[in-house]
C-alpha cells in the first residue's frame, strides 16, 4: 500500500488576499510522510494539465423510477416535515486504512445512490416534498485535494460530478460540505435516520426526537416487506450467483480436505467478488461439529471425509440484495446413514414449511409446519417425550432446533428488522414477500441426552422463497435439496 502523501498547499491567490481571509483548512498530512510539505511550484504544475473527464449522455440507474416512487410513498406518509436519510461515513479498520463502505440500507433504497456522505434530503413544500441527493463533488484541483488527500481521486478513485449524479438518480445534487450548516437553520418538524452519520445528527440535535426519528425508521423498513419487481429480480440474480458459488465450493472439496473451511470461503468468496459487490454475510462453512455452531464464521477449522459440511452463504449483488442459501453437503459425497436419517428429517419439516408459505398464511405459518415435523422425529427417536403437542407447547424441540424457521430477506440479510411485529412475526403474507425456511437440527458434541451417533451432526436447509399470487416460488431451486439429489449432484460436479 502506498505511503500517501499529505500536505498543505499554498494559495498564492489567497496568499494575495490579505490578513482578513479565512484560510482553508489544510489537508491533514501523515505524521511519518517522507516529504514535509509541497512548494508552491509544484502545487501550480498540479493544478494544470488535466483533460476535461466530464462523463455526457448518462443514462438514470435502472431501479430510479422505482426509487422516485419510494420517495413518493415516503413524503405521503410524513407531510410537512424535514426528512434526512444518510448514507454514512467511512469506518476506520485501523490507523488511516478503512472498512469497505457499504451505504445504509435506507439511503440506497431511496436513491440508488451507494456513495459515503451522501445524504438525501426531502424538504416540505406546498405539495409534497422537494428531494435533493447531498454528495461530495468531483476531487478539487485547485486545492489539491485530489492528490494530497487520502480520500483524493488520485488515491481512491475518482467520484461522480454533481452533474453526472443528478443524471443518474434522478435527484438534484449538491455539495454535501454545506449540508451541516443548512440543517442547524432548519425550521420545522425534522426526522433523521439515526446511526449513520454523527454529523448530521449533531447539526440535528436540539431539532428531532427519538421516538420521532424511530417511526421513520419503521416505516422505511415496512416499505421494504413487499418487494418490487426490480428487487425480485435483483435478489434472482444474487441466487442465481448463490447457486455457482456452492457449485465452485464442491468442486474443490479435496482442496478443502487439505486445508480447513477457509478455503470454502474464500472459494464462495471468489463467485461474489466477481459476479457481484461481495457476500451478502459472513460466510459460515462449518464442517463437522462446527455445523452445531449457528453461526459459525470464523471457518478455520478441518474439513474431513466423513464428515459433513454446513455452508450458509449468499452472494450480495451491486444494488446491494442478497441471496441467503443453506445447504448441509457430505465431504466424500455420500450420506451415512445417522446423517441421512437426520438430513432427510430436515427435509421433510423444510417441505412442510414451503408448502405453509402462500398469500393470505399468516407469517408464523411456516415456522410452525416445520417444528411441528422435527417435533414428531424427536419423539419417534426417543429422544424427548411425547406427545408432540406437548413438546411444542412447552417449547422442548428447541434444544435441538434452536432458531427460528426463517426470516424476510432483501438488501440486509435479516431484511426488514425494525418492522413493528404486528405486519412482520404478526403479520399476513402477501405477494411479493421474500423470505427464508431454513429449519434445522443440531445435536452438540457434549450433548448427553442423546445416543453417542447423533452428536457433533448438525443439519440445516435453506431456500429463498418468492411469496406469488397464487402460493410461491423458491428462488434457490437451482440447488438440489432431497438428500439422493444432492449425492447425485455433487457426483456430477467432482466428475
């Protein structure tokens, strides 16, 4: 990585000026930097020379009808308020290096826009509100931003114009560096979306309530329960990526064997990175006893024949929806018999939950088909005492089931989440949800209520379902999910 070089830069223009100027304050320069300043020599060769790389003829990003018609519904619910949706700010990783930046959720599904600081503003009027989109301009020559700064084109890239920007999303721009000034002025009632940028939230501090700002938060994600046209065929092609990804991941499995869960990982890793922004979550691949572990991402662990492997991964598309696809996979191809036994339960309470999803179920319609499933192989099994309604009423399926049975699914992976709970977990399907059914059994390796050849197994199944007028589709059916289906279908990728 680069050493960067920072420095202030002299203005011979301010520098005429006079006294009385207000200088510009200086680009923060590297304690350590091998060179200790710029002389005014080379500031003014770097100010000049450069080719106009106004991009022309733009074309709006394809989700921006959809996105003015979000806007839409937005200013309609919260008339005559101030409403600002930011972005967010880059996070530091250590020192001067940075996290990859992901836009808030909320900030993207409004705009298309992904760029950090960005903020969007919806200022009241007679009818409506005026949206303007607040960015960082093109890299300033004249100051030498653009090649002093660590956030200067010359170092991380270059970034779209005002202009090139309004062209795009559809939304007059401006410079976002005005912005904190222009809301401490505001007047009137204002909502922010909390959690994303300290500066604006700090220009908002004497002018917006918590509760106020939450019902905002609220309703934007009970925007997203119903997707659109353009999400369901964003989060096919995340699937659809999803689905090559675990193709890539059982055609190295011996490569695996010879390592640990890492390289699962980074070989999923690869399919995202390259048809898509990155994964959509923590990859978890977790073989042998990991599978127990729900959540298991730290993937350095041994992959052995014999054993299975739990991958729970999803690739992440470049407008930000992901896929979110389980699938429990034998190392050496072929089921044993504890584990086919347990795998096949899975499926059969997953097939139940599937079949409960269609419009006019309610929510928990499909959480309940298939526990009541896995309820009845652990009381055939003996390992908890029946009868089945009994166990479901006190909940003792739980040890072995643990979570819940799916989730909604969109730009965050767990989509959705901040939903009032009667029009989620409480609420009635409709067309154009997407959520996940994903039961599973898990049976620790210290787990002794249970016979010695079920611990350490862990199985889950996962598929990504559209709920459509008439019942749904599963968007991950390209995957093979009946235990028979997917030995023949790994034999077939390592053939």
């Amino acid at each position: 990585m680069a050493d960067e070089l920072t420095a202030t830069v002299s203005d011979p223009a301010a520098d005429a000026a006079g006294p009385e100027t207000e200088p510009e304050e200086p680009i923060k320069q590297r304690k350590n930097g091998l060179y200790p300043g710029v002389s005014d020599e080379l500031a003014e060769n770097m100010r000049s020379g450069w080719a106009d790389t106004e991009l022309r003829g733009l074309e709006p990003v394809e989700q921006a009808g959809h996105t003015a018609r979000r806007r839409a519904a937005l200013s309609a619910r919260f008339p005559g308020e101030r409403l600002v949706i930011p972005a967010g700010n880059l996070r530091t990783r250590s020192n001067d290096t940075e996290y990859p930046f992901r836009s808030s959720v909320e900030y993207t599904y409004l705009t298309g826009d992904q760029t950090e600081d960005g903020v969007l503003v919806l200022e009241p009027t007679a009818t409506g509100h005026r949206a303007t989109i607040h960015l960082l301009p093109r890299s300033d020559r004249e100051s030498g931003e653009f090649w002093l700064s660590g956030q200067g084109e010359l170092w991380v890239g270059r970034r779209h114009s005002l202009t090139e920007a309004e062209r795009l999303y559809g939304i007059p721009a401006a410079d976002v560096r005005e912005l904190a000034d222009s809301l401490r002025e505001a007047t009137g009632p204002v909502r922010v979306v909390r959690g994303h940028d300290a500066g604006v939230e700090k220009a908002l501090t004497d002018k917006v309530t918590a509760e106020r700002d939450e019902e905002l938060r609220v309703f934007l994600s009970e925007m997203r329960l119903v997707k659109d046209d353009f999400e369901v065929g964003e989060l096919q092609k995340a699937v659809d990526s999803t689905v090559r990804g675990f193709e890539d991941v059982v055609k190295v499995l011996d490569k695996a064997e010879a390592t640990s869960e890492r390289y699962v990982e980074g070989t999923f890793f690869l399919r995202a990175r390259v048809e898509g922004n990155d994964v959509g979550y923590g990859t978890i691949a977790a073989a042998g006893p990991h599978a127990c572990t729900l959540h298991w991402v730290r993937n350095d662990g041994p992959v052995r024949s014999g054993d299975l492997l739990l991958l729970d991964a999803g690739v992440e598309t470049h407008s930000l929806y992901t896929a979110d696809v389980t699938r429990t996979l034998p190392v050496n191809g072929a089921y044993s018999e504890i584990q086919k036994k347990i795998y096949d339960a899975v499926y059969e309470a997953q097939e139940a939950g599937i079949e409960a999803v269609r419009p006019g179920a309610k929510y928990r319609d499909f959480h309940d088909a298939a526990q009541h499933v896995l309820a009845e192989r652990l009381v055939e099994w003996g390992l908890v005492e029946g009868p089945v309604e009994r166990v479901l009423e006190l909940g003792l399926q739980r040890r072995w089931t643990l979570h819940g049975t799916g989730h909604m699914l969109g730009m965050d992976v767990h989509d959705c989440a901040a939903a009032r709970t009667e029009t989620y977990v409480d609420g009635t399907l409709e067309p154009g949800m997407v959520l996940t059914v994903e039961p599973g059994l898990y049976f620790q390796a210290d787990d002794l209520t249970v016979p010695e050849e079920y611990r350490g197994i862990g199985v889950r199944i996962e598929d990504d379902i559209l709920v459509t007028e008439d019942g749904n589709r599963n968007l991950s059916a390209g995957l093979p999910r009946r235990s028979d289906e997917v030995e023949a279908w790994m034999a077939s990728l390592k053939g």
